[in-house]
C-alpha cells in the first residue's frame, strides 16, 4: 500500500495534507528537484552545529508573477532575495528554508521546475536548503506558487558593523552595476512586452562580491540590495539613517539601453525599479578606488561604478544633478509602481 | 513629507512596495503590534552572536481559515507552530522572523490584531521576533492573510538525539494530553457549528515541556506534534521511521466527549485530527513512568497517558486494539480531511 503510487500531474490538497500524499511529494518531487538526497531532510527541523561567531537571520516571502521571466524565475529570486539579504550584512549564507504555498490545481511540472531552479541557484550560491513546508490551499486561495525562504548566515570576526548609521559626509557611494533589469524583466514578461535586445533579470548571489568588496574595502559603511523600491528607497535609507545628505550625478547611473528606452515609453523612472542582483554600499572616500576596482575585478560588479557621495548639506534628503545641471530631489518611493515584482 | 500620515484603515499595494507605506506600516502597526522597539528590526537581516553548540532551524507557512477561532488565532498559531517544531528536536527557542503576504484591502485593524497575537505568543513562548517581511498582493491572488514562521533554537549538550530510528521494541509511547481539539475547533469554526461547552484549539508552546520531559527521561527516543494528520501520521512516521511496529490501546487515547461526539456526528476518526499542543514521545520503557509523571506536573501535560507500545510485531505497522477487543491498522492519512487547518 505504501508505494502505491499518488497521481503526480497537480498538486491536490492531498499532497499539503501531512499524509502519504504529502510524503510522496517530498520523496519524488521535491527532494530530488532540489538534489537533497538525505533522510535527515524529512524532519521538521533542521539541526547542524552552530557555525560560531556572529550571525544573520533573515526572512522574505515571494509573490513575483509570472512565475518564470527572462533570465530568472521565482525560485532563484527566493535563493538570491535570502543569500543577498544576509550579504547585506556581510553574512556567508550558511542554511537556507524554503515553505511553499501552492494552490490546488498547479501543474506538477511547475512546482518541479521552479524547484529545480531553487535546487541550482542554491549550488550556485553555495548554500544547502536544509529544511522546509508545503501547504496546498484551494482553488482562488493563493495565485499559484508564493514561496518564503529564510537564511541563517556566519558573519566572520573581521567583517565591520554594517549599518547607514556609520555612513558621514564625505563618504563616496557605489552601485555594483546597471539598474532597473529585474523590473523591466517582470513588466516585459507580464504585459508581453517584447524589445530587442531582451532584457534579463539582474537576479544573482552577491555574498562573495561582498566578500572582496569588504576585504579591499574595510571601511565600507553600509550595504543594501535595492530591491523593491529600487535605488531611490536605498538612497532615501541611507540618508535617513545617516542623518546626512546625499548628492547623486544622473549621468553616472547605469542604465542598459532598452531600459532607459522602457522607461520613457512608460513614464517610469528607473530609479524606483527594482533590481535583484545589485548592491548599493557606502564607503569611506578614502577607500573608494579600491572598492570600486574590487567590484570590477568580479563578473557579479563588472559595470559597478560611482553614483555619488554623502554630504553634510541637505540632511536626509537625497538630491540628484541632472544632465542639464538643475538639482531634483529623488523622494522615497509612496505608491506601488509595479505589484509582485518580487 | 515624510511624515504625512498615510491611511491605515486596509492594507494597500503600497504597503508592500518597499517604500514610505511599508516604512510606515512597520513602525506604526507592526513593530508596536509585536512590542518590538528597536531600530535594529527595520534591518532586512537582524544580526547576534551566535547560541553556540548545536541548534536547530525549521520553517512553516500558516493559511488556517478563519484568521480567528476558539482558543486561538493564525498569529498564534504561526508562533507555537514554529516554536514546537524547534522543541520536537530538543532545542530552546532562540529568535523567529515572520513573513506576511496580505491581501490587498484587508481590514488593519484584522492585520493589527493578528500581530497582537504573534506578539502576546512570542512572549508567552519565551522568544522574539527578530526579522521580518511583508507583501501584499492584488484582492484574489490570497485569501486574506498568510503567515511563514521560522525559528533557530539552541539544543543543550545533554540533549540526546531524538529520531524515530532510537525507536525500538519495548519502547513506551506517550501523548501529552487529548487529542482532536484543534481539528474540530477550526472546523466547528469555520462551519458556524456551536456545541457546549466550546472546544478550543489546544494550540500552545511545547518547549518547556520537552525540556522538563527530557530531563526526567533522557531515553526518549523521539517526539513529534501530530499536527496535520494528526497521531495517526505522526504514529506511522514512528513506524516507519523505527521500522518496528506499533500498537495502541483505543481505550487509553484521551479525546475530550465533544470532540468524540462531533467525531462520530460527522464521520470522522480523531486520530487524523490536527493539534497544535500535544506531543507524542517515544521513550524506554524503564523510564516511562519518570517520564508521565514530569509531563503531568507541567500545565500543558496535565492529562498525559502513555498509549501504547513499540513492538518487533507487524514493522512499520500501526495497529489499534479496539475497546471490544479486536484489532485494525491505522493507515498513513492519505487525503486531506480538513485543507487548512494549519
């Protein structure tokens, strides 16, 4: 009776219900999709030794639609969103949890590809999903597939403190590449929008750029991946946090082509697009060559440049300077510019 | 601006955007809701030095409906659920995040009361949230409210592994009390059945429990709480886990005369029924005693019973003798009784 097999083609309120469906799914979808081969993957609970020194938690839930789009799909977003969040802090992710809630009805081979992605994006981040839960809800319950992954990540001895608190006048700012491709990726694929060249989604693991960042760069202040939000949240944190101005060039910002084309069909600022395969850090002028040259040294930060600095002027506000020379201020994002873009 | 107020009577778009909405509705309903204060909880990752030792990691997604029901809430739910699967391994608490994907035009004021539940269990529990995430997504794509938990916990140096592979013929098996409660107050719930008296959900935090039935008994061998599928999954995942065989005494099983009444009423067996305070341990025969009697001194173990035996008769088969004196297999649940319940 055990090894009856259960109809594999969707997924039933059976396969959430904590019984042989349940079981079954995890034995020959999940766990294989994901390459976790072990029995001690069936306990509620993961336990490992404590990786000592201190560490990062972080959690984030993913609603992005569609659940695949160029470049990226919903389930390296929910590996690279965690890996990333726990870098920002200057974390080496260590173990990653994935809970999915899914709606009756979803084609198997959906949960199976978006979990083999989480499966790659893991190895290719190089941490391990070490625990999880499914729930199945019915029909019109949940749009498909939201997943939520947590990390626990070892912050090493030698690593600063990270905050925008630290961050003062002076201080230059750094982007470790273009922005605005993970929205345009969405809203192309979820509107059928389609341009030549296809933009990707910028989705990718930055804790080893991290990594080098802080090694070249120890007196980095702050990091954050701007995601939803886009630079123009990241930069009004900063500013709010450091109590202190911030001063950037238009010029400087890196924008692909088709991007800043988008944009100005639409009437979108891609200042306020997400990304998710960026960072913005604040360091100490003084150190500013040696971060920016670390971050071009690696593929992840290779059109990484500066945008510009903190000032004592205007505190708490961040100010842009055009290309034609006038002073606009960029104000923290209010509405929703794009919905489920993560 | 920034501090124009902005309305908090529904959840909008905007307060999953990432930008002044989310800002707003984390320092004014979310952190005051959870009692959590500090500045540090606005940070993606909250950041401490690690427990030390051996600890444990698990992760669940909550979609109970209704949000409300006798004796408990999602909120509270969401923090003991997370809670018991740490204890199930043996470790205390050490911090939980929480993320929350709403559904567009919510009520606040059912957003607020729910964080007031996580807040009151994460204190009853012993434990804080330290990191969190909200999304919200467009009317439809999810019913109204669902909640991920994760939890890390430190699991002492004199903790013995607990795994049902320990399971071995002789063993004792003990519940820590009834069993069905939750099941039938979400389902009594939700089909605006009324009985007297009101059964409520047992829902409650189980860590120090263990700890107490841990030290009386180091030879538990294992423990799990029969949550969905409810003691039938948990006592086959023993059986199957131990590849011994299991058998119970149907007259020991504790289940309170309402729950067996709606039971027999409506079909239903409450051994599937789901629990969200009740443990099922595996413990040596010699200290089985030992290990009833810590868990009736203890308020959430008050009518603990042993309920049966581990056997080297019919492996990985759970059997039940009935009150009239014959015998039937408990089966592994393989559909799904009642679809949210957790």
């Amino acid at each position: 009776m055990r090894d009856a097999a259960i109809p594999m083609t969707t997924v039933t309120l059976a396969h959430g219900a904590g019984g042989r469906a349940s079981d079954d799914l995890l034995r020959r979808v999940i766990l294989p999709a994901l390459g976790t081969s072990t029995e001690r993957a069936l306990c509620d609970s993961a336990v490992f030794d404590s990786p000592g020194g201190r560490i990062a938690f972080t959690t984030d839930g993913f609603t992005v639609t569609p659940l695949f789009f160029p470049g990226s799909s919903i389930g390296r977003l929910a590996v690279f969103g965690t890996v990333n969040d726990l870098a920002m802090a200057g974390a080496i992710p260590h173990a990653l949890s994935l809970a999915m809630v899914a709606e009756e009805g979803l084609a198997m081979n959906v949960m199976r590809r978006v979990l083999e992605d989480v499966g790659a994006a893991s190895a290719e981040a190089g941490v391990r999903i070490v625990t999880g839960d499914t729930k199945v809800v019915g029909r019109g319950a949940v749009d498909k597939l939201f997943l939520t992954t947590s990390g626990i990540g070892v912050i090493g001895p030698g690593t600063p403190p990270l905050s925008p608190e630290r961050a003062r006048p002076g201080d230059a700012i750094l982007v470790s590449g273009t922005v605005g491709d993970h929205g345009v990726a969405v809203l192309a694929a979820r509107e059928n929008l389609s341009f030549s060249p296809t933009v990707e989604s910028d989705c990718a693991p930055l804790a080893d750029l991290v990594q080098r960042l802080l090694a070249a760069a120890p007196g980095t202040r702050c990091l954050r991946d701007p995601t939803r939000g886009g630079i123009a949240a990241t930069l009004n944190e900063f500013a709010h946090g450091s109590r202190a101005g911030i001063e950037v060039d238009e010029d400087t910002i890196p924008i692909r082509r088709p991007v800043r084309a988008l944009c100005e069909i639409l009437g979108l600022d891609p200042l306020y697009l997400a990304n998710e395969g960026k960072l913005v850090a604040v360091v100490d002028a003084l150190q500013a060559d040696a971060a920016l040259a670390a971050l071009r040294c690696h593929p992840q930060g290779a059109e990484a440049c500066i945008l510009g600095r903190m000032t004592a002027d205007h505190p708490g506000t961040v100010v842009i300077r055009t290309e034609l020379g006038t002073h606009r201020i960029v104000e923290y994002p209010t509405g929703e510019l794009l919905p489920r873009i993560c």
